[in-house]
C-alpha cells in the first residue's frame, strides 16, 4: 500500500446495488484516515473512464459489490480485474462482498480465488466492522 496514514479506497458496484454502495462510503467517509471514491465523485463534464481508471490505479483497496448484475457489467468485471491485477503484485488490496443471492459458481474464475465476506442478509454494522478488520490489515 502506497500511503497507509491515509490509504485511498475504490468501491466498485453495479448501479442497482447502489444503496449497499452508499452505505459502505458513508460510514468510510466517516473515517478521517481514509479516501473514498465511488463514480459519483465524478463531476459532470468529466471524462468518465479517465477518471475511474485514473482512480483505480491510485487506490490501495478496492471493494467489490458481487451481485448478478455486477458480474453481468463488462466495466465492473473489467475494475475487478484491475484489483485483481494490483493484489496479485502486492500493489493494493481487493474486499469483494457478496450482497445478493450470487451463487458463488457463477463469479469469474479469477474472483473465486479471493475470500468473499457475505454481506447478504447480514446486520450492516457487523459488515462494516469486518471491512474495518480487513483494511486494518491491508494497511499493514
């Protein structure tokens, strides 16, 4: 991890999962020590895929909402992949969540070889807390 005084988080979410999203940057935004970045940081008239690439390269952790309709975006699945690339050379850390009924069968080959933490059905507060153990430990 680049900075660990103030590691920079990417989430990462299909549109329909949107609430879950917003949850998870609320309570992150809330944390002092950390930088946020989901695409609704993106102002209008800016070039949308510069500025996701441009921040997906510069975080530390990116957190990934599994869904269907994650796993059915070609962009989330290609984000993914650009997590995947940066943990697999020690350059960040990826958090997938499970937040629907996704069989865990029907991830991409590449995703099933990261631990998912099971958001479904579960209380919020005790997801973020796991969040908070997880990048605790990526900033070690």
């Amino acid at each position: 991890m680049r900075n660990p005084t103030k590691p920079n988080v990417f989430i990462s979410y299909a549109h329909e999962d949107r609430a879950y999203a917003d949850l998870i940057r609320g309570y992150l935004i809330g944390r002092r020590d950390l930088g946020v970045f989901m695409d609704r940081e993106i102002s209008p008239g800016e070039n949308w895929d510069q500025s996701v690439t441009e921040n997906l390269d510069a975080c530390d952790v990116v957190i990934l909402l599994l869904s269907h309709a994650f796993v059915a975006s070609k962009w989330n699945l290609y984000e993914a992949g650009v997590a995947l690339a940066k943990d697999r050379v020690h350059q960040g850390k990826v958090i997938p969540i499970l937040v629907d009924d996704l069989d865990l069968h029907e991830l991409p080959a590449s995703l099933c070889r990261v631990t998912v933490l099971d958001g479904r059905g579960s209380d919020p507060r005790s997801v973020l807390s796991q969040v908070d153990e997880m990048l605790v430990k990526a900033a070690a």
